[in-house]
C-alpha cells in the first residue's frame, strides 16, 4: 500500500502533468538515476520528469511531507531533492529543479519558502504544488543577486474534495479589477497628484465615489459594504473614511494573484530600452491623432513600465540594475512585434519583462505618463513590488515614503 507521502507526491505529479500538457510543454520520465550515477530514486509513485522549455530541459525530483508538516520539514525535504537533483545534473545534463508538493500551501509558508531559496540557492530552479490550488516553477533571474521569477504557473479556480460536495465559494471580495481601482480613486485625494490620475476631488460616500470612478452606484455600494465587513470603512455621521491603512494595503497586497514574467527582446537591439519604448510610444500617439474622431479601429491594447523602471520615473527609484518590466494588455506575438519586441528562451538574453496584469482596469486607468513614457500609477507599482522577491518591499517602502501621503499608511 502507497504511503502518505507517495499518495501526496503522485497527486502532485499528476496535477503538474495536466498543467504542463495544457500549456503544449512535453513532459517524459527523466532517465534513471541509477543510470547515471548512485543516487537513491525519488518515490516510486512520483519518479522524476523531464520537462522541455524555452530555455532547455529539466529534472523535476518530487519532495514533500504529508500531514501539515511544520517549516524545517519542508524545507529539508526541498534541499534534499535539490542535492539529489544537482548530483544528476553533471551526468545527464538535464537542469535540476525540485518540485515541493504541499497540501495546503498557505501564503506565509510560501513566502518563507521562496526566501529560503533565495537566500541559500540563488541560481537554483525550483518548484511549488498544491494539487487543490497552484502550480509554480521558479527560475532565477539573471544578473541579479538572489531573485526568482515564476516562468510557469497554474491555478484552479475551484477546488473539490472526494465527496460529491462541492466546497462552499469564497464570500465576494472587494478587491475585484474594479474593485481595486475605485479603492485607488478614493485614495487619490491623500496623495501627490502626479502618483495617479485620477480625479482628487474627497470622497465622502457612495455616489460620489461612484461618479468619480466611473462605475454604477450600485457597484460602488456593493465595493463599500465589502470593506466595511473587513473593517475598512468607519461612518462618520452622513460621511465615510478609510480607516487602517496599513493593514488595508496588506490585505490588498495579499488578494492579488502571483504573475508570471515573460523575457522579450528588441527586433533590432537599442542602446537604452526606455528610449526605445519612448520613440515607439511617441509613433502611437502620432498614429492616433491622424485617425478621424469617428473611426471604429479598435483601441489597441495598453502597456505601462511597471515596478522598478516605474518607481525611478516617479522619482522614488531605490533598487538599481533591477529587470525592466512592461505591463502589457495583450503580449501576443502580433502586439509585442508592434512594439519591437519578440519573446525569448528563458535562458536567453533580454531587454525587458513582459507582465499581463490579471486585473487591467485596475493596472491602466490610473496610469500617467513620465518623461514622454506611459507608467503605472504608484499605488500599482507599490503592490507589485510588494510581491517582488527581490528587494521589492524595500523599494515598495521608499515608494510609499515619497508619495506624501500620511504616515499612518507607512506603518
């Protein structure tokens, strides 16, 4: 009879094999360990895998511990697979990386997780699987000390236990996409105008929240009642306030989905990638004003510098020789070849990080434009570097720090 552990671990591996096949990346049974040389086999219910992608093939070795198993356990069942992994990899050429199948994977012990290797396997590949809810790979980013992007990513929608009862769903959040950009509108008015662009009038309550976001007042109601739930939101006789910022930020923080970088290049490499995103963006500006007011030519997607690039233009910049990242509407291959830029191996040199916010309204309507670039607002900047593996809060920090905004929001 399969133990507890093998039962986890084939749950796991199945998982990550449906996921893979659905993104079209080959998955095979890597060569035996004993062929290349005396490593002990990983659970004979989850042999290892052989992985092709953009940057070359890799072991994927299966760890975990079954129960809820506490920090250390997890952590020395990563590392021995990442060892067992790397004591392959001069003979079968193969990239180790370790897959840490947990059940369930809380958002701390992720995070925990993801500094650990970072701050002990820099250049390490690794991976994260919870069979009820996510699918993460991780590589390291290049040139940068300590730092991992997810280059793949799978996440259910919905989770069902063996019984036929379906899990309750989660009560409605208001950290919808619309949610969160009249959370930014209703901001707005307490920080530098240059952050955001938005109206900067006060909001006092539901309608004019609603008339300055540009959203329905029974949307703005239903956002407001949400907050007020998690105590966000005190009534001051016929007014409203936010109230505990910081801890409103974390929360924020918290409900936003893990993104997934994608390496670009320039067609025709520049000598300073801003530059070239800047002449590109002055081309569209030039395009659109030559269409008659009337035309029906659809919208073309939005992008924005995001995190890093975005903190330096809005005069905060903190972390150097960090990754360009580009927020993209639509990074197909036909919009980014509008842009100059064609997709790379992962293992490829590239000029900047394409990311597809999962929430668009949020990401875009607030962005402003700096130094003739378009940039997302800073509250977007604070909450993706918030997430960032590297140095991101540190930069999200000083970026709070410069916005003028109320130190009570600091904390």
């Amino acid at each position: 009879m399969a133990s507890r552990l093998d039962q986890l671990l084939a749950e796991g591996q199945s998982r990550l094999l449906e996921a893979l096949a659905r993104a079209g990346l080959a998955a095979s049974p890597a060569p035996p360990a004993a062929a290349a040389r005396s490593v002990p086999e990983s659970s004979p219910e989850a042999g290892d895998l052989r992985i092709e992608s953009g940057g070359g093939a890799q072991r994927l070795r299966f760890a975990g511990a079954p129960g809820l198993p506490n920090f250390d356990n997890l952590r020395g069942a990563l590392a021995d697979a990442l060892l067992s992994c790397r004591a392959l990899a001069a003979a079968d050429g193969l990239v180790p990386c370790p897959v840490l199948v947990v059940s369930p994977l809380s958002d701390s012990m992720r995070g925990r997780l993801l500094a650990y290797v970072d701050a002990v396997a820099p250049d390490a590949c690794f991976g994260l699987v919870d069979p009820d809810r996510s699918i993460e790979l991780f590589e390291p980013v290049p040139n940068e000390s300590g730092g991992h992007r997810i280059w793949f990513e799978d996440r259910l929608q919905k989770r069902f236990f063996d019984s036929p009862l379906q899990v309750a769903p989660r009560p409605p959040q208001p950290f919808s996409d619309l949610g969160q950009w009249m959370l930014k509108v209703w901001l707005a008015p307490r920080v530098q105008p240059g952050w955001i662009q938005a109206p900067r009038e006060p909001i006092d309550g539901v309608r004019e929240l609603a008339r300055a976001a540009g959203v329905s007042e029974p949307s703005a109601s239903r956002f407001v009642k949400q907050l007020a739930e998690l105590g966000f939101v005190e009534r001051a006789g016929r007014h409203l306030r936010l109230v505990r910022h910081a801890s409103l930020f974390q929360a924020w923080a918290a409900s936003r989905e893990q993104p997934v970088d994608i390496p670009v290049r320039f067609d025709l490499p520049p000598s300073e990638p801003l530059q070239a995103l800047r002449d590109q963006h002055a081309n569209a500006k030039e395009f659109s004003q030559r269409l008659p007011k009337h035309d029906p030519q659809r919208r073309p997607p939005r992008w924005a510098l995001g995190l890093f690039a975005a903190a330096r233009l809005h005069g905060a910049g903190h972390v150097r020789g960090a990754p360009v990242h580009l927020l993209h509407e639509d990074p197909s291959p036909a919009h980014l070849a509008a842009l100059g830029l064609s997709r790379v191996g992962r293992d490829a040199p590239y000029d900047l990080l394409i990311r597809r916010p999962a929430d668009p309204e949020c990401a875009f309507r607030g962005a402003v434009e700096h130094h003739d670039l378009p940039v997302a607002d800073g509250f977007e900047c604070y909450l993706d570097l918030m997430r960032h593996p590297a140095r991101g809060p540190e930069q999200a920090a000083e970026l709070l720090r410069q916005t003028g905004c109320p130190e009570d929001w600091q904390a």
